[in-house]
C-alpha cells in the first residue's frame, strides 16, 4: 500500500488532481464576483414544484443512485412527490438504498433497475424494460425527469464490451446514449421535461480538447504507458457539459407542445467514494484540505445544486448551475464553443450509430 501511496505522489496526475482545487476556488469566485457586481447579477432561479401526470407521479430517473449524489437525490426528489427510478450496476446496493430511502420517508414510490452505464447493451436493455414497467403499471408513458449523475475515477485503463475507456463510457458516452434512446419517452410527457447532467468544475483545467473517436472513446489511452486518469476524468466531464449546451440549443424550446430543458450542474467539493480507486491516505489529504478551506460538502448539501437545476421553472435552460440556493455561475470559456460542441456530437453521434445502427440519425433531434 504505501508503494501504491509513493507512486501516485510522484505521478503526474496526482499533481494535476492538485490543481483541481484551484479550478474549484475559481468557480466560487465566479459567485462571489457575480455577488457582488450586480450588474451583472448572479441569477437566482427559485425551484417550481412539478405538476401531476395525469394523475400520477412525475417520473424522474437518476444514474449513479446508489450512493453519494445519486443517493441523496432520489430522497430528496422522492420528497418533492417524483416516482423515482434508481438506476445503479449492484441489485444489492440498489435494494440498499431503497431501504433506506423507504425507512425515511414511507410516502416514497421507487423502482429500481441494474443497469451498466459502461454497456450499451444494458442501456438499451433498460429502456425496454423501463418502457414495460411504465406500460404495466398503468402510468403515462413518458419520463419528466433524467438525471445523468454516474461517474467513476478509473486509475487504470479498462476497455469495455463496445471496445471504450471504462471511464469515458460511464461518465460520458453512456450519458449521451441513454440520453438519445429516453429522449422520446422525455418529449412525449404532458407536461415539461427536464434532463440535468451532472458535471465538475474539473473541467476548467482542460484548456484544449481533441474531439475525434480515439479520444471520445477513450480508446487512444489503451497503448498508454502511464494512464492520465485525472486528464480523462476532466476531458469526460467538458464533454458532458458540451453536450449539455448543444442539446439545449438543437432542442430550441420552440415546441411547447414537447417542451423538453437541459440545464447542467456542479455540486463542488462533495465528500463520496469517488475516490475509491486512489489511495486512502491521499484521498484522506485530499478532503482534509478541502475541509480546511470550508469547501467540502456533504451529499445531502451537495445535492441542492441538483436540485435547483431538476426543479428550475420549465422556460430555465442552457445553464450551469453551482453554489446551490438557485445560483448559477459561468462555467470555461472552452464549454461555450459551439464549433467544439457540434464536432463533438457529430462525433458522438456516429459513435451511438455504430453501437446501435438501427436507431437512424442522431445528429439534429
């Protein structure tokens, strides 16, 4: 163990990781500076409670449910009257957790399926699946709320069935995927729909990107002699960010009658396991520091950035929101090029066609 300790210190990455405070720091300076010049205002967005759906429970689904983020959010959401859909890789951290969720709140409606974020197959499998549940269960057939929260830290490189970087499969191809193929199921709900993707303020060390297939599938590190984890982990999360902004301008909110909004959103410093793959002394140093500077969170204070951007008005779209009390800052300069962002779906997409030809075309929704 402390061979593994000795080596990440003097790893690049570890260094990298370091910065990673300094991009933190920057974020709440943006919200302080957006404070204190009114002019420019820090935009407050007060949270609107989510109608019935023909009687029934709005539908939320939540990624990465199990723990952490995830977890906290689908207590919370459960409290604000959503039937929840807790999506997770363990039937047994699944079942877990909506123990606990239950023995807290008894009102609570979960439901609960496996899925693999790093599969296509078992996203696509999902959807069936959660198209059945909702079939069987006499509800509308339809989705108000997604939530693309899963994310790991990998610190090795691990190809996945679809030949992708583990990492960037979970934290941002299997977003965009899953995104895609419920996209129909969110734009057929009566009332407005909402997706919120779940980013990081890492995403301000990257200062350039390469958007081609290698990169996007994380398969140009698998010849790698050192894997640059906190490089992808970044790169994953600005993706996931550019996506979130191109989705919002190709769905336009022009059509009230399939009024669909995309907001992304950075809950900090939250103190979760995930950084479970690193070694526990680092980590410890890591969330020590973070402690001492007042930004470390809890996942249950945390979570009100997500829920300001899961419960933002409907007509609310295209931001990023941090800081939680409905605050929302700007994230990189890099995250607003529209150029980067459509290559990137471009990109994106002929990766979802070759994973699933039988979808038809991705590129304008």
């Amino acid at each position: 163990m402390m061979r593994v300790a000795l080596y990440f210190i003097f790893a690049v990455e570890v260094w990298r990781m370091a910065c990673w405070t300094c991009s933190l720091v920057v974020s709440h300076l943006h919200l302080l500076l957006r404070a204190i010049f009114s002019a420019s205002g820090t935009s407050f967005y007060p949270r609107f409670p989510t109608p019935l759906v023909n009687g029934n429970r709005p539908v939320c689904i939540i990624t990465g449910a199990t723990s952490g983020l995830g977890g906290a959010a689908a207590y919370a959401l459960s409290l604000e009257g959503f039937y929840v859909v807790l999506v997770g890789r363990s039937s047994r951290l699944l079942a877990k957790k909506m123990m606990d969720i239950e023995g807290r709140s008894r009102d609570a409606c979960l439901k609960a399926f496996e899925v693999d974020l790093s599969s296509f197959q078992s996203i696509v499998k999902f959807k069936h699946s959660l198209q059945q549940w909702l079939s069987e269960s006499n509800m509308h057939c339809s989705v108000q709320l997604l939530i693309n929260n899963a994310g790991i830290l990998a610190t090795s490189h691990r190809r996945t069935a679809d030949g992708c970087d583990q990492m960037m499969e979970t934290n941002y191809i299997g977003a965009f995927c899953l995104t895609n193929l419920l996209l129909p199921l969110l734009r057929n709900s009566p009332i407005p729909s909402r997706i919120v993707n779940v980013t990081s303020f890492t995403h301000r060390n990257v200062f350039t990107m390469q958007v081609d297939k290698e990169s996007v599938a994380g398969k140009c590190y698998s010849t790698s002699r050192h894997y640059p984890c906190a490089y992808i982990y970044e790169y994953s999360k600005l993706c996931l960010l550019l996506f979130s902004y191109e989705l919002h301008r190709q769905l336009g909110l022009m059509d009230t009658s399939h009024q669909v909004s995309v907001n992304a959103v950075d809950p900090g410093a939250v103190k979760t396991n995930i950084m479970r793959e690193i070694p526990s002394s680092l980590s410890f140093v890591a969330f020590t520091v973070l402690k001492l500077l007042g930004l470390l969170q809890s996942p249950e204070k945390g979570v009100n950035a997500i829920l300001d951007a899961a419960l933002a008005p409907p007509e609310v779209s295209g931001i990023y929101f941090f800081g939680g009390k409905g605050r929302s800052i700007k994230s990189s300069s890099l995250s607003y090029d529209t150029k980067l962002a459509k290559k990137l779906w471009e990109t994106s997409s002929d990766l979802f066609q070759e994973l699933h030809p039988a979808s038809g075309d991705t590129r304008w929704l």
